[in-house]
C-alpha cells in the first residue's frame, strides 16, 4: 500500500499553489479510476511523509472540504486555501471548475 500512496503523494506535490484537484482525479491519473477513496486515505496519512504533502489542496468531486476533519483544528483546511487564494464559504471552492487542475491534462504519468 505504501507504494501506492508515495504515488499518490507525487502527484498531489505536483498541484500548483492557488488550484485544487479532486480525489477522483487523482486515482483516476494513477490507473485506479474507482479508487477515490483510497486517494482520501492516502490524504490522512500524508502526515507521516517525510515530505511536504499539500493534502488540503484535493477535496471531492463539487469542491467541497470532505476531508476537514481531519486537519488539526476547526478550519485549518480552509484557511490553508484561503491562504492560496481560494475562496471558500460554507465549505465549498467557490469558482472550482476554474480552481481545477486536472493530473490527466497537467502531469504525463512518467513524471510519477
């Protein structure tokens, strides 16, 4: 399994500063179009990585923060966006079809 997340750590390193992607996309990029959840599992152990995972970056398919919880504290997931430049209200990306970034279109599956 731990080879499978350090892929999907690198590509979550790959979202650009001020986008977001979902977790769909992401497994999706990496072969496992069904594995979403496994995409979300992978966020909350992105802790341990001895390299910075920017896991607030990837929320659900509409944009919505369905990961918050497990930030430390009430809305560091969001204040972490806002800090980038995404505007967030009741905790959905506003504007998140324009936000997306897309690994199929951005990232050649070589680079990971």
């Amino acid at each position: 399994m731990s080879d499978l997340y350090d892929r999907i750590f690198k590509v979550v390193q790959q979202i650009p500063f001020g986008r977001a992607t979902s977790y769909g996309a992401i497994a999706k990029f990496i072969g496992s179009p069904r594995g979403a959840r496994i995409v979300g599992w992978a966020m909350n152990r992105s802790y341990s990585s001895k390299e910075y995972i920017p896991a607030h970056r990837v929320v659900n398919r509409i944009g919505m923060l369905s990961g918050k919880h497990h930030f430390p504290g009430e809305n560091l997931m969001q204040q972490l966006l806002e800090n980038e430049g995404i505007i967030v209200i009741d905790d959905q990306i506003q504007n998140f079809d324009k936000i997306f970034w897309d690994p199929m279109k951005e990232l050649d599956l070589d680079s990971i």
